[in-house]
C-alpha cells in the first residue's frame, strides 16, 4: 500500500525488462499484449464515461543517462512528468483495431529523489484497459532499470465526463484543466481523494503497435477570433466563415458558480468569480459557427472572447 512519504526505487525485476526487449525485436510492429504480461489497470470507483486521473510516484537515488516511459490505453491520454506536459499531441489516441503504445523520453525531467508520473485519461468506450505503462532506462553509472505497470498506481475521478455521442461535460468549479493545478510533489498530495487502481484481469488478448513518434502530430494549426454574430433567444451564433475540425474556446466573465453554458454540444459547467472557460479536451467536432447557449439573465457582454480552434495533423 503506498503510503505518505514512502519511497519506491526505482531499480526492479529485470525479467520482464529483457522479455519485452526481446519481443520488440522480434515482433517490430505489432504483438498481442499477454504474450510478454502487460498488466492493465483502471479506476474501479468512477463511471464508465468519467475521465480520470492516474499518477505514481518512485525514488531514484542516482541520474538516468536514459529514460523511456511508455504508456499505452484504449481510451486517450494526456501524459505529465513531473509537472510537464510530455505528450507529443493534444491528445494521445490509437490506430484502427489496435492500442497503440506512445514512448517519451525523459531522462531530462527525472530528478534524483522523488518523481511523479500523471496520465488523464479519457474514455472512448468502457474498458478496463484504462492504463498500461513501464518506466525503462540506463543510470549514468551504468546498468539498467526498469519499473513495470503495477499496484502503486493510483487514480482519481476528474470532474469531466466523455459522451458515448461524441461530446463532453466539465465541470467548471472543481475541473483540474492541467497537471499544474496540482501540488505535484509527493508529500503534498491528499491522499484521501486517491484510491488503488485496480488490477484488470480476464482481459482477451489485444494487438499492441509499438509505435515511433511522428515528425508531425496532432496539434493546433490556427485559431479564428473574427467571426458575423447573430442572436436567436439566449443563444449566440458566431460564423466563422469556414469549416474547422476542432474546438470552439469561449472566455466569459461574471458567470455564477453552477450556471451551465452549452458550446456545440459541450455543456460546461460555470466555476464563477474569474474567467471562466468552456473548451473540450479530448473530443473535437467539425463546424465553422459556435452556438452559445447562456443561461438565464446572461448575454452577449459576459462573453469576451470566441475561438476557433484548428485541430490537425
């Protein structure tokens, strides 16, 4: 059970380190996941279409020379070290008819003593193969570490849900938008609102890709703030002129707490007091115009900005 202040080092069971070695080499491309013993975890106490938030924390007690962190899912994740976004698109998501396992290399963002690991997951279905990931590398002294997916992993529900029709709802007031709105360090957590992932078993075999990270990925490729407004009730159109494949951003201010915004089939949930920010995550629609329904007694002046996100490859 992993405990306020414990350390883990990193330094582990080389066994499955040298069988997955073995298996990339001899399977370059693709490979059923039970054949090297990949163990899936997910969060037992949240709802299918709840996002969710892992983390682990470890001990090193010298540098790495090296490190890969893997991370694989069936759903899409956004990958944080220590604080920092290391994913190499806005969203992690997977071929078709397979998982695809994403590598980092982090040996930059390690540090000697405690480090912490962060994945936000997404659901696109309900699956146990929530998160599968190992931590790998060579210490600058030399030899080689490796950490596999275990039982120190834990998990919060994220207060945002993925819809099975393609669309999200955040909650605004308690919505942790980035790793950073965390107190990242291990001895700050409260652990009371983490739980023990849970171990997923009985799980069919699986194709695996081990894929390499592209030159391009997916990323914002332009953002429209100019845009014909019209008005029909409590709901604002902004044309933007052009198709876009990707999010629609709306600023607001002086929204009150609990007030509920509706962007494009996102429903958002206002925090209140500051700028308040209804965005999507880890879903995207295709529409050239942002339908803005407010809610009662709001209009036109509590919005600031809206924009057209661009979303490609």
């Amino acid at each position: 059970m992993n405990h306020r202040g414990t350390r883990y080092e990193v330094r582990g069971t080389r066994i499955d380190w040298r069988l997955m070695v073995f298996f990339f080499f001899l399977f370059p491309f693709t490979a059923v996941a039970q054949e090297f013993g990949m163990h899936w975890y997910y969060s037992a106490q949240t709802e299918p279409t709840q996002q969710v938030w892992f983390k682990r924390s470890f001990h090193m007690n010298e540098p790495a020379a090296k490190a890969v962190l893997s991370v694989a899912s069936e759903g899409r994740c956004i990958v944080y070290v220590n604080g920092y976004n290391v994913s190499h698109d806005l969203f992690s998501d997977n071929p078709s008819g397979a998982i695809a396992v994403h590598d980092y290399q982090i040996e930059n963002l390690l540090n000697v003593g405690t480090n912490t690991i962060a994945i936000w997951y997404s659901p696109v279905h309900y699956t146990h193969r929530q998160l599968y990931s190992t931590l790998s590398g060579q210490w600058e002294s030399g030899g080689m570490f490796y950490q596999g997916c275990d039982e120190e992993w834990r998990c919060r529900g994220a207060n945002a849900y993925t819809l099975p029709d393609g669309n999200e709802e955040i909650d605004g007031s308690r919505y942790v938008s980035s790793w950073k709105n965390y107190d990242w360090q291990e001895d700050m957590f409260l652990f009371s609102d983490w739980q023990p992932a849970a171990l997923a078993t009985g799980e069919q075999p699986v194709v695996v890709t081990f894929s390499r990270h592209a030159a391009t990925g997916q990323r914002m490729q332009r953002i429209l703030k100019r845009a014909k407004v019209s008005q029909s009730g409590r709901t604002l159109v902004y044309d933007f002129g052009q198709p876009v494949n990707g999010w629609v951003r709306v600023t607001m201010r002086g929204m009150k707490k609990g007030e509920v915004v509706e962007v494009n089939g996102l429903r958002y949930i206002c925090k209140g007091g500051s700028d308040d920010q209804a965005c999507r995550r880890f879903t995207t629609n295709v529409s050239g115009i942002a339908r803005i329904t407010l809610p009662a007694g709001r209009s036109r002046s509590n919005i600031t900005r809206v924009e057209a996100i661009s979303v490609g490859w």
